[in-house]
C-alpha cells in the first residue's frame, strides 16, 4: 500500500481520478482529486473531488443523492493518476446519464460490443441532441403518448409471435419492444440502475417465497 505523500500531484496540487464501476468495469468519469479531497474520500469512504470550476470540494451526491462507495484506489505506475473503483447510487453524469462517457467519436463496427447500458445513453444523447432524421428523434419530439403508444403496439407484436411459436419473431419483437422501453424510460429519466435495483428486490422476495413454500 503506497501513501499519498507518495502520489505526484501537479503544479495545481491535483492528481486526475478515473472513477470506474466496480461491478460493470464501465469508466463513469473523469475527475480531479487535491490531497485534501483525496483524504476525505479514504475517510468517509465516498468519493470526494476538487471542482476546478468552482474552486472547492465536492462530495459527489451531495446535492443529487447519486453517491459513489469507494471499493478500491489504485494509483497507475508514475503515481500521478488513479483509479477509483466504486458502487454508484443512481446515474454518475448530471445529465442522467450512467457514464459521462456517452458521446461517440469513433466506432469500429467491426469490432463493437453492444451493451443495454450502452444502448441506453445512446438513447439519453439523442433527446439531448435530437439528430435530424432519427427515429429515436421523432419520438422523442412526439412525446409520451406516442412513446407509450409504441410501448403497447410492440407488446402485441410480440404476443402474437409467442403465440404463433416463431422463436425468430419472437425475438426480433422482443428486441422492439425492449428498444421502445428505454426510449420510455429515458423519456421518464428512469435509470437502468433503478430497473435493476427494482428486479433484485423481487428476486429476494422470490427466493424468501421459495424457501417458506419449501418449509411448509
């Protein structure tokens, strides 16, 4: 374990911290530490920065409630970067966003992987930017009802080919459909954090219901 005597702070007596989510692996920001913040994240055990902007500490969620629970710090070879491992409440972006990092420069389609969290700050950057000529732009600009309309053509597409017993269809609606949900939580600024936190409360539940129908 090194000290931070021993981190290379710069000229301004800050050291860049790369805040990654330790479950996901997924960077979510890049900020700055000073070793005053740096001594509060170690000892209360959230993260904490310097906001060069403001020229003062901030406690990431202390103003939205999105706080970061600090896993792990690791300094890179030179000791004048870091890494901060965390468990994040609720988005790290102040856009909404999972990750500040969801605007694409470059995409090797050969080479890409796709993901649902990434699919749904694709989603957060087109009702932010509302690129002419995407669809996901049209329904944004239609708003909610047609969201909500989509939502439930889509739901019946799929009844149909579970129905029919076409695993094919059946998958190619199941796709449209789970692109139309996003499209509706975003337009809700539900988070993909909140839908999982939902789904492992009920798998707790579900589990508790098993075992006292396997005890009775």
């Amino acid at each position: 374990m090194i000290k931070i005597e021993e981190l290379k702070f710069d000229e301004k007596g800050l050291i860049p911290a790369i805040v990654v989510d330790a479950a996901t692996k997924d960077v979510l920001t890049l900020a700055y530490m000073n070793k005053e913040s740096l001594a509060i994240t170690l000892q209360e055990k959230k993260t904490c920065f310097w906001s060069r902007s403001r020229q003062e500490l901030w406690r990431k969620g202390a103003t939205s409630g999105n706080y970061q629970h600090v896993v792990s710090i690791t300094a890179d070879c030179d000791k004048d970067a870091l890494v901060v491992k965390v468990d994040k409440e609720g988005p790290a972006c102040h856009t909404g966003a999972e990750s500040c990092f969801f605007e694409p420069l470059f995409i090797n389609e050969e080479r890409g992987e796709f993901s649902m969290r990434g699919l749904y700050d694709l989603l957060l950057g087109r009702q932010k930017d509302r690129p002419q000529g995407s669809y996901t732009t049209y329904l944004f600009e239609k708003g909610l009802d047609k969201i909500l309309k989509k939502v439930g053509e889509e739901c019946t597409e799929v009844i149909i080919a579970g129905k029919a017993d076409d695993k094919k269809e059946t998958i190619y609606e199941i796709a449209d459909l789970a692109y139309h949900v996003m499209v509706l939580m975003v337009q809700m600024g539900i988070t993909v954090d909140e839908i999982q936190s939902e789904l492992a409360s009920r798998h707790v539940i579900d589990h508790k219901v098993k075992q006292e129908k396997m005890t009775k």
